[in-house]
C-alpha cells in the first residue's frame, strides 16, 4: 500500500520496521531525547572541574581579604581616593556594608569584566581548541541545545562570581568594621536594613550591565577557536567603549556606548533614588546582550564545526 512504512519479510518471517529496528521514522535511535543530552548539571558540574573555575571563584574570595589585610598596613594618609568615588575609599572601614561598598568599586571597573568574559569567553572556544567540540555535537547534542547550556553555566558562575565576591566582602567587612549604615557622600546616611537593600540593588544593576560583558565574550567565543583570543577581545572592546565614553566631543553617540551607563549605580545611593540612567543602562545592556547571543547562534547553527 502506497505511504506503508512496512518492509518485506525476511524468510518467511514477521515483518520488520524501523521501529522494529530501534530507529525512530526521523532516523533517530529510540528513545533519543534532545532535550536529555547535555543536562545543566552535567556541564556544571564538568565547568565546576576546570582550574580556571577554580581560580576564578577563589580569588572572588580571597579579594576582600587582599584590601582587608592591606587596610590594617593603612598609615592614616588621607590621600585615599579622589576624583568621583573617593569618597567611597574613605568611608571603607565605617562598618560591614561600607567595605562591602568599596570592594564592589575596586572590582566592577575592570575585575568583574575579566571574571564574567572568562567564564563566557572561554566556554565554547576552549571546546574547539581541544577538539572536543566535534564530539559533543556528534552524541548528538543538538547545536542550540549545546549553545544554550553552556550559555546558562556560564551565566551562573559569573553570578556566582559577583555574589561570593560581595558575600565575602559583607562578612569579614561586619566581623572586623561592625553593622552600621551605609555612609556617602550622595545620600543621607541609610540604615543597615536598607542599606543591605541598596546594596542588593546595586549588585542586580551590575549584573544587568555585565550582560553585556557576556554576550560580546560568547559571540566571540563562537567565532574564534582560541579562548584567550575570545576573552582578551570581549575585555579590550569593554576598555575601548569606556575610552571612548570619556571623549566629550562624541556627544549623543556617548549615550549608545555598552559602558556609559556602567556607573549609574550611583544612582542608587543617592537620597532620593535616582533611577533615570539605571532605566537606560538596563534597556541598553538587555538589548545589546540580546544582538550579540542572537548573532552567536546564527553563526554557530550554521558553522561547519571541524575542531
């Protein structure tokens, strides 16, 4: 009968399909699922074995404890910090919530984007410079599958990143300095309550900006088959932007730069908030983020994957 999917008998016997085989009608194994290869806790797990990993979210840790030892060797020069956030330097040692405060400075401008292009930048291009990228296609792990796992691992160290950073920090801050407000030059000085609240606050801006960190790392991780080639332009790209954000004569172009708005959680301890640039800086982040993990999976659904 025309459309059968029944093959002929095979001396004399029953007749035999492709199920009858183990072979879906798509040419698929049984019981082959996309969506059970590569599970979220399996590549977590294989990322959380890397020393890079390791290195990385250890040094989240030992930061805080770096500027707490190098506070203790302070000789009372005053001459701490200047320009915008040197009022931040100064006010340090206040209490937990404050060295919380300046350990997030010290950080954000350039370590945060080291740590967040290394586990973003790093993720697929390592794979192809082992020449275990091939494999892992070939279990078969479907490509945006692949993709989108090793996108989310990365995106969670780099969470995991920023929150072991700022929970150090608040712990060994209240253990030595005390649990007092939260003290600027911006605002009123803020009760420790909402103090950790402005805080958290500041923390989830940051993570929205690094996005953008995120996305440009894992589009380059994409195309280049070398890591450090895919980490070092996500950051060198992040200090241009931010060059360029300090030349006046550019304008309103300024406003479209990924990292003119990368401050603006200074908003958020001002007395009252101020949220119009945190507001810009979240759209801008999302959308560029957004561009650069689209471009990501339409060149990688359509490379020809050799490593």
């Amino acid at each position: 009968m025309a459309g059968s999917t029944v093959e002929p008998t095979r001396g004399g016997g029953e007749p035999t399909s492709a199920a009858g085989r183990g072979v879906a009608a798509s040419g698929a194994g049984a019981g082959y699922r996309p969506s059970r290869t590569l599970p979220f806790a399996a590549e977590f797990r294989r990322q959380a074995s890397r020393r890079r990993t390791q290195l990385a979210l250890g040094f989240m840790v030992l930061l805080p404890l770096i500027i707490l030892i190098a506070f203790q060797f302070d000789t009372g020069d005053d001459d701490n910090g200047r320009g915008e956030f040197g009022s931040l330097v100064s006010f340090a040692t206040s209490g937990g919530l404050n060295f919380t405060l300046f350990t997030i400075f010290v950080s954000a401008s350039f370590l945060l984007v080291v740590v967040v292009a290394l586990f973003c930048g790093d993720t697929v291009a390592s794979e192809a410079s082992w020449g275990s990228l091939r494999y892992l296609l070939a279990i078969p792990v479907p490509r945006a599958r692949l993709l989108t796992i090793k996108l989310l691992v990365a995106l969670t160290y780099s969470g995991l990143a920023l929150v072991l950073l700022a929970g150090t920090a608040l712990l060994i801050g209240t253990l030595r300095y005390g649990w007092s407000p939260l003290r600027s030059t911006v605002a009123a000085q803020l009760e420790p309550g909402e103090g950790l609240l402005r805080l958290l606050a500041v923390l989830g801006y940051l993570a929205v900006v690094l996005l953008v960190v995120a996305g440009l790392a894992f589009l380059l991780s994409v195309i280049t088959d070398a890591a450090l080639g895919a980490v070092g332009g996500a950051v060198l790209l992040w200090i241009l932007s931010s060059i360029l954000d300090q030349i006046t004569a550019l304008g309103a172009i300024r406003s479209f730069l990924p990292t003119h708005y990368s401050t603006a959680w200074l908003g958020l301890l001002s007395t009252p908030i101020q949220t119009d640039d945190i507001v810009r800086g979240a759209v801008s982040a999302i959308c560029y983020a957004t561009a650069f993990w689209g471009l990501a999976f339409w060149r990688f659904t359509r490379k020809d994957v050799v490593s």
